[in-house]
C-alpha cells in the first residue's frame, strides 16, 4: 500500500521562475531586490514598496 496520495499524482514542481512568471499573469508580483535583470534606481524602488508595505530590512521588524 502506497502512502503517496493519488491527488498529487500527476502534478509537478515548477521551479522559481516559471512561479514568477505565472503570479505576474495574475497580478503578483515576486522580484528580488538582488536580482541583477534590474537597474539600481528599479532594485531601489522595489525596496521601498517593500519595506513601506512589510517593514523595514526586508521584512524584519515593523
């Protein structure tokens, strides 16, 4: 007897990116502020947005 559910049998892990790419589609957003694809003004910004919405230091504290 299997102790693996059949629910999960068919599905699999998308990795990082692909899960980005599908929040984008629905209106999420998930960037890094370390992502190199940015500009410095851009990684920035998105400090800001994040540190004004979750508190500072990268979500540490409040």
């Amino acid at each position: 007897m299997s102790m693996t559910s059949r629910i999960y049998h068919h599905a699999s892990q998308r990795d990082g990116e692909q899960l980005r790419r599908d929040g984008w589609r629905n209106g999420i957003l998930a960037v890094s502020v370390s992502d190199q694809r940015l500009t410095t003004l851009e990684r920035e910004a998105i400090r800001a947005i994040g540190e004004r919405l979750y508190g500072g230091a990268h979500g540490k504290g409040a």
